[in-house]
C-alpha cells in the first residue's frame, strides 16, 4: 500500500513538473515574440540616413509609412496646408574611415516637409586604409569623408566637382509626364557611383581655415552656393536640361533661416543620431517666423569636429563633408527608401514655385541642408 501510495506521488509531482516546464517554454515563445516585435519597430534594419518632408496644416497629423529593407526614418514635407507626418525610420550604422589607427563614425539624414514625411537616416562605411601623410608636400590632402566615396589626396588650382550618375540609376526622367519618376533600385548601381564620384580639393580650399563654430557669413554662402550647385547640376542632367522644377537658389533669407535652425540644434543640444530623428520642433518654428510655404531638411553627420581632423578644419573638409553626404543621400538612400534623394530632386514640391536653399552647420558638426519654398 506505501508502494502504491509512492508511486502516486512520484507520478504526480512529475505531471506537475511537466505542466510547469510547458508554461514556462510558453511565456519564452511569448517573450520571443515580442521582442523580435520590437526589434523590428525600432530597428526595420541598420541606421541608415534620415530624411523628412511633410506638410503643415492647421491641424497636424502624424502618419507612419512602412519601412523597407533598413530602417529608415521619414522625410516630412512641410507645407501652409498639409498634413504633419514623421519620417521613417532607418539606420545603417558602418564604420567610418580610418586615420592615426582610430575609427569614426558618420551619419547623414534628411528632412523634407511637404506632401509626405521622410527622414534621411544615419550612414557609416566600412574602414578604408589610411594614406600615409605627405608633411613635406604642401598640396597634400588628407580626406576626412565618413560615406567612403574617395577624394583625390592632392589639390589642384582649378579643381570642380560634380555628381555623375551610375548606370541603372533608379530616378529617371518621364519625357511624356514631364516628371521625375522612380524605379528599382540595384546594387551595381550603388557601387559604380562610388567608383566614378570623387571629390576634388581645391589649393585655395586647402589653405582657407573654417571655424565651424563660427562660420562667417561669406563662407556659408560659399558653402551653400557649392551645394546648391551639385543638386541643380544632376537634376539637369536627369532631365536633359528640362525645367521640371525650379533650381535651388541660394538666398539671405533662407541662409538666415538655416542659421536659426542650426542654433536650435545647438540650444536643444540635439545629436540626431542619439535622439533618433529630427528637431521638428526647431525646424515648424523657423518655419514659422518666416512664413513659408513649405520646406525640406536633409542633415548629416560629419567628422569636422572630432579629433579626426589633425590642426584646423579647411574649406576643403567641409566641402569634402557636404560632397560624401550628398553622394551618398542621392546614390546610396535605399534604407531611407530614397527620401533623401527625392528631396533634392525637388520632388513632391511646387515646381513652378522658387526652391530657396541654405546650408548651415551645428556644433555636433551636423550639415543641415535646408529647402524653402
């Protein structure tokens, strides 16, 4: 009978052992669930660039769009009358170069605000071996990109630069529609705008020192100006020289409106890439006070104030910067789904209506490309 009576025992603590063991892989299988969730709401893929448009109306709404591949974060446009959106969220976290055996990282990201909200998101590259230093060669130059599209290590007198376009480029021009029209997107692509956009140093460039805590209002419309330029150049090139939106033109009144936004930045001590988005707050209230219609920002990591840079920031470091940031916003944006690139392209906004343009830089040494209409 105590045999019989252990026996029950024995039996009953073992159902109630694997009643147990099954809750307890039921709640991990929950738990899994949730954070495979989570991770995917937070992180669709690497943080990549970040870019924004979204319009203004009366009574703003927030609206998400779906994400692709990477993360990205939405470009919001913003217009007098529209709807506020957020951008979407993408990361692409890479490594940037390589200088005196340290890493650094650098990151892009865009705002738009007009019809629909984007953002750019953050872009790093893999390490790229260092170019010894040439000390005694005075037109050396050291390169102090984060996207890892090259540069020539020494300047030249009369050095230009321009955006060419890579076989397969998905925005392309509809001859019928007068519009820029987006296809597919391909990896050959991206990589053959690597091997054929270099950024070229100018000696004047070499030698002209930029306090990025102070920039003067000279060069910010040199800056702005050298931009401007590198956009309006590709939009005429995809459309062979069609009018199908109005150029960008750099103004006082939007190089004072860049100004205020990277003051706010500054104010707010907002590093995007740790607040995971951009100052829409700043960014409505400049906005604003200047009474436009719409606007676009694009902003980008750099490496101009770390100690990446050996002695002074050079026009040609900020140059070289805003060069890589925009190559890599136009030709390399898949994880942002290409909201960056549709920005620059001044798709999305009036394009009978005049596009002022205006970049300024934070003290995080963020570049803020800033589109007014």
């Amino acid at each position: 009978m105590r045999k019989l009576k252990a026996f029950s025992l024995l039996l009953l603590a073992m159902t109630v052992m694997l009643f147990a063991g099954s809750i307890s892989e039921t709640h991990l299988a929950a738990n899994a669930q949730t954070t495979k969730q989570t991770h995917h709401k937070k992180k669709p893929a690497k943080k990549a660039k970040k870019s924004k448009k979204a319009k203004k109306t009366s009574k703003a709404k927030h609206k998400k769009t779906t994400k692709k591949k990477k993360a990205v974060k939405k470009h919001a446009k913003k217009t007098t009358k529209a709807n506020k959106k957020h951008p979407k969220k993408t990361k692409k976290v890479t490594k940037a170069k390589k200088k005196v055996a340290t890493k650094k990282k650098a990151s892009k990201k865009v705002v738009n605000k007009n019809t629909t909200t984007k953002k750019v998101i953050v872009s790093s590259t893999n390490p790229v071996a260092t170019r010894n230093k040439k000390t005694t060669d005075s037109n050396y130059y050291q390169s102090v990109d984060g996207f890892n599209y090259p540069s020539d290590d020494h300047a030249t007198p009369n050095a230009s630069d321009t955006l060419n376009i890579p076989a397969g480029y998905l925005f392309s021009f509809n001859a019928n529609t007068k519009k820029m029209v987006q296809g597919t997107a391909s990896d050959e692509s991206i990589d053959q705008s690597r091997q054929i956009n270099t950024f070229h140093p100018s000696t004047a460039d070499i030698n002209a020192k930029v306090n990025i805590n102070s920039i003067s209002n000279d060069q910010q419309r040199q800056l702005s100006q050298y931009a401007a330029n590198l956009v309006n150049d590709l939009r005429h090139k995809l459309a062979n020289n069609y009018p199908y939106t109005q150029d960008l033109t750099v103004t006082e009144r939007a190089l004072k409106a860049a100004t205020d936004v990277a003051i706010g930045y500054n104010n707010d001590n907002w590093d995007f890439t740790k607040k995971d988005g951009h100052d829409v707050s700043v960014l409505d209230d400049v906005f604003a006070a200047n009474s436009f219609s719409a606007y676009g920002e694009n902003i980008a990591g750099s490496l101009l104030t770390n100690s990446y840079i050996n002695g002074p920031v050079t026009m040609a470091n900020v140059k070289e910067s805003i060069y890589g940031a925009i190559c890599a916003m136009m030709f390399d944006d898949a994880s942002s789904d290409w909201g960056h690139a549709a920005n620059f392209l001044g798709i999305g906004f009036d394009s009978s209506a005049k596009q002022e343009f205006g970049v300024s830089i934070d003290k995080m040494g963020q570049i803020h490309f800033e589109i007014y209409q």
